[in-house]
C-alpha cells in the first residue's frame, strides 16, 4: 500500500469502548505523552492536536472494529494517517519487549514503538464511503446469522441423535431444506412420525421440498421400522427438537431476505458491477471482497493486495536442510477467505483457473494450497479491473482455444 511520507509522531491507541489508551513516541524513539482519551470528538481531536505539536502525526490501532469508527472518521477528516497493526503481529511484537504484563499503557507503547521501527510493513487504512460500510455491516450480520444456524443445527442433530441415531443419519444432513424443518416442527421423535404415516409425512416434506418428499419418507420409514425401543425421555425431546427446527427455519428465512439486500447494495456500488463479472464472485463474496479491500488505490500492486489478505506465500530456508514456502497466517482473514471461497468456484466453472489448478495439483500440491494459488494469481486482476473500472472479458484467443 502507499505509505504516508514523512511521519514524526507515531501515536499508538489501543482501543476500548469506552476510552482508549494513547501513547505518544517520535519517530526517533522520544517519549512525548501517554494517557487516557475517551473515545469522543472533542478528545480524540486534542489528541490529534497534542501530538502534532511535535511534528506529522499517525495514529496506529489494533483494532477497525465499531469502536474505531469515530477515531477513523476524525481522522480522515483532520487527513491524518492510521496505521493498523493485527493482532497476529500485535501478540508476536510483545514478545519481543521485556516483560509479559497486559494493560492497555503497555499494549499503546508496544503499538507506538512497532511502528516506528517497522513503518515498511505496516497497513494504512481509511474511512470508506457509506455504501462499503453498509456491505460490511450487512456482511458481518450475515456471518451472525450463519453460525447461529450452524449452532442450532448442531444441537438439533444432537437432539435427534438422543431420539434415534437411524433418523438422524437421514435427517441431519437435510436441515436445510424447508421441507425437512417443516417435518420436524410437527413430528419430531419415532413415536409421533409412527403415528403420523407415510402420506401426511410425505406431504409436510412436498410442500417446500417437493423433489425430496419420495425419497426422504422412504428412508425415514425405513429408519423407523430400524429402531423398535423408545429411548428414555422421548416427549421432551420432541418439545425440543420442535423448537429447534422453528429457530433453525427462522434463521434460513433471515438469511435468505439478508443475502437479496447484500445482492442490493453490492450491485448498487459501481465497482460491484465490475467484480461480479469476474468468475467465483457472486452477491456475497463479493460485496466481502469489496467492502474489505475498500479503496483500490491503497494498494500499489497485486503483490501488495495479496500480502494484505493473507494470500502471498511465506519463504522458509535454513541451511540446506529447509527450503520450502508456506501460506501465510497473517492479514486479512475475512478477505482471505472471501477470494479463496471465489478462487474454489473458478476452479470448477472457468477453464483458465482450473488448469493453473492443475497445474499446481501436477507439481504435488495439496487442493487447499493449489486454491491459495489460484487465488493469489487473480489478486492482479482484481486490483487491476478494480482501479480502471473494467469489467472483465476473457480473451478471444483463449475462446477460440477453448471452443476448438
């Protein structure tokens, strides 16, 4: 990414709700102020203002969760720089200073100090417009959503499991189609599906899962006809289970009305118009995408993009013994998995990933780290299509070779 020239003053902030922690060190290692700023306008500007006394400022954060919006917005608006150092690289920094408390004045300090002394490795982030915030907000609800429907139905596959390991075997897997939920919402144990019969079973699964209800009624009677003892506290499971599947099809519906507002918003941004043409990228790994990349012209090449997310691969030697590369632990996780998720579907639907694919399967790659390849490859193509705007066309020659 670009970095800001000429910084003096490196104030580092660890950050809190309610009040953050500023220490305040130049960039030749002088001490200037270390104290408490809450985390409102009026403070966070005469922070700003006592450290530019002492030269060109830049705030450095371990965090750009929701209490570091105020500080970016002020930020951005008194155009000062904001360094951002994860928490990775934040835990493996404190290692390297004596001692092994872990207050906020000593976490500001280590966050001060690292940057000074490493102002080549850091990642400078600002405040983007309305419509990035709104796709990370909608994204973040959306990762809610999907671990709590992931929780849910853990539980109930438990719940199941504690009924009849038979009716699990063959519902489990289904809980996400309606029709499955819909069954279990009105007959939950052995005891209640017996008395139910195949037509009414067959009938609650049809109505929102019509291709499954043959298939999924005969396997359930077989598992039925499998299991002859009734397990001890039958009836409250049955309460339980029910309620189960009503929350696990309430969160699908969320989900399902979720996922056509990011679709929304991602294509209402005039750079959602350009990523979605690019293969692997629907509604929501790519408003991911964009909302973590945010402004393009951060970053001064793909390399730099792909070290940002994580993606760039990690060069292991020692002696004669090590020589080896590795993925990287480090950046972006959100982005990372995003373009890795994208990167895995251009495997399966575009011809030109899927032989740079394999080409790396060829060299004895494992599928996850042929994955990482691929979608390290694209992070020059995305940058580039993002900056100039264009969306993206495969070239004739290779349509031609293709439809040879």
């Amino acid at each position: 990414m670009q970095d800001p020239p000429d910084i003096e003053v490196f104030v580092g902030t660890d950050m809190a709700k309610e009040d953050h922690y500023a220490q305040a060190i130049t960039a030749v290692g002088v001490e200037v102020f270390d104290r408490r700023v809450l985390n409102d306008q009026a403070s966070i500007e005469q922070l700003i203002d006592d450290a530019a006394e002492h030269g060109n400022v830049a705030l450095v954060i371990d965090m750009t969760a929701s209490s570091a919006q105020l500080l970016l917005s002020v930020a951005a608006q008194r155009n000062v720089p904001v360094a951002y150092v994860t928490g990775l690289a934040m835990r493996r920094a404190a290692d390297l200073y004596a001692g092994a408390a872990k207050t906020d004045p000593r976490d500001a300090w280590i966050l001060a100090d690292y940057a000074r002394r490493n102002t080549d490795r850091l990642t400078w982030v600002e405040v983007t417009d309305n419509l990035l915030v709104r796709l990370r907000v909608l994204n973040g609800r959306d990762v809610d959503l999907a671990a709590d429907a992931n929780r849910t139905g853990n539980r109930c596959r438990d719940a199941l499991v504690a009924v009849s390991p038979a009716l699990e075997r063959v519902l489990g897997p289904r809980l996400d189609k309606p029709g499955v939920r819909d069954l279990l919402a009105k007959w939950a144990t052995p005891t209640d599906l017996t008395g139910a019969g195949r037509t009414r079973i067959r009938n609650a699964i049809k109505k929102r899962s019509p291709r499954l209800a043959d298939k999924v009624t005969t396997e359930i009677l077989d598992a039925l006809a499998a299991q002859s003892v009734t397990l001890p506290g039958e009836a409250t499971w049955a309460e339980v289970i029910t309620d189960l599947a009503a929350d696990l099809d309430r969160l699908h519906t969320q989900r399902a009305a979720l996922a056509s507002t990011i679709e929304e918003a991602f294509l209402e941004h005039p750079l959602g118009k350009v990523l979605v043409t690019l293969c692997g990228f629907g509604p929501r790994t790519g408003a991911r995408t964009l909302a973590e990349i945010g402004d393009p012209h951060r970053f001064a090449n793909g390399g730099r993009l792909a070290a940002y997310a994580g993606l760039a691969p990690v060069d292991r030697r020692s002696g004669r013994t090590i020589n080896s590369s590795s993925q990287s632990r480090r950046g972006n996780h959100r982005l990372k998995n995003a373009m890795f998720i994208a990167a895995f579907v251009a495997t399966q639907h575009d011809p030109e990933a899927r032989a740079y694919y394999q080409r790396k399967r060829d060299e004895g790659k494992k599928h996850n780290a042929a994955v990482i390849c691929v979608a390290r490859r694209r992070c020059d193509l995305i940058l580039a299509m993002l900056k100039n705007e264009t969306t993206y066309r495969q070239p004739i020659a290779k349509n031609l070779q293709i439809a040879a």
